[in-house]
C-alpha cells in the first residue's frame, strides 16, 4: 500500500482552508445587509477585432451587495443585449438567457476573495455570428456605501 508524503496532505490541507475561505468570502457579501461600495475595473475584450481594438477598460466606484452581481457588466445595458439577463444558478455562477431569439448564450462565474474582493467573468457568444467577447469585472472593497 501506497503512502502519500505529508507534503501531499498538505497540499490537500491547504486546498480545503483555500475553498472555505472563498465559501467564507461569498457568505459574508450575503450577510452584508448594507451594501459595500466597490472600485470596480471592468476590462471588455473582443478577439474577433483588430489588435488595437480587441481591448477597453472602464472603471467606476459602486455600492453592491450579493443580489447586485447579476448585474454589474455594464455590456447588459446595452441595446445588443437589452433582452438578457443573467440567471444565478448557484452563488458563484450564472447562465445567460435571453429572449429575442438571437440565439446569444454566455455564462458568468465569480470568484470570492478573502479580503471581501470579487473577480466576475462573463463569456458571451453572439448567435449566428462568429463573435464572442468577455467582460471581466474586478472589484476592490473601498467601504461603506454613504
């Protein structure tokens, strides 16, 4: 019977304390019943576009809380994507839906950070057409919403 060294438990170890700390993160943006007001830095990629395009940044001070991460890519204002929503399938992930018929599909997925920081993607693909962009949304805690 094999042994495993005790580098590998605690490697294992750590990968654990690492989960619940991120599960610890999500819980207490949950539990914040007044909201926190974040820096948020949202880079927009499009690789179909030439290099000097694929890229734009845009950054904004917002109060948020756990119900607001649906909504915190600003590209769902937008008037192409104006009948989607994004559908929270568990805390940490949510499913594009839209209505339109366009055949638009894309997901979001959050990361929690130990330090009350939050990391989103959404992936979204454009229906019928060979296009896909990303936003990815990085929220630093600055404190209390006023």
């Amino acid at each position: 019977m094999a042994t495993r060294s005790p580098r590998w438990r605690w490697a294992g170890l750590a990968g654990l304390w690492m989960a619940g700390t991120a599960a610890c993160a999500a819980e207490a943006l949950a539990d914040a019943a007044p909201r926190r007001l974040y820096d948020l830095r949202t880079e927009t990629g499009m690789p179909h576009l030439e290099e000097n395009l694929r890229y734009a940044v845009r950054r904004e001070q917002r109060c948020l809380s756990a119900d607001d991460l649906s909504t915190v890519f600003w590209m769902l204002q937008d008037v192409s994507l104006q009948d989607c929503t994004l559908d929270k399938l568990s805390d940490d992930a949510y499913q594009l839906r839209c209505s339109g018929g366009h055949g638009t599909t894309g997901d979001a997925r959050w990361q929690f950070g130990a330090d009350g920081g939050l990391v989103g993607r959404m992936n979204v693909r454009l229906g019928g057409k060979n296009m896909t962009f990303f936003q990815r949304v990085t929220a630093t805690p600055v404190g209390p919403c006023g």
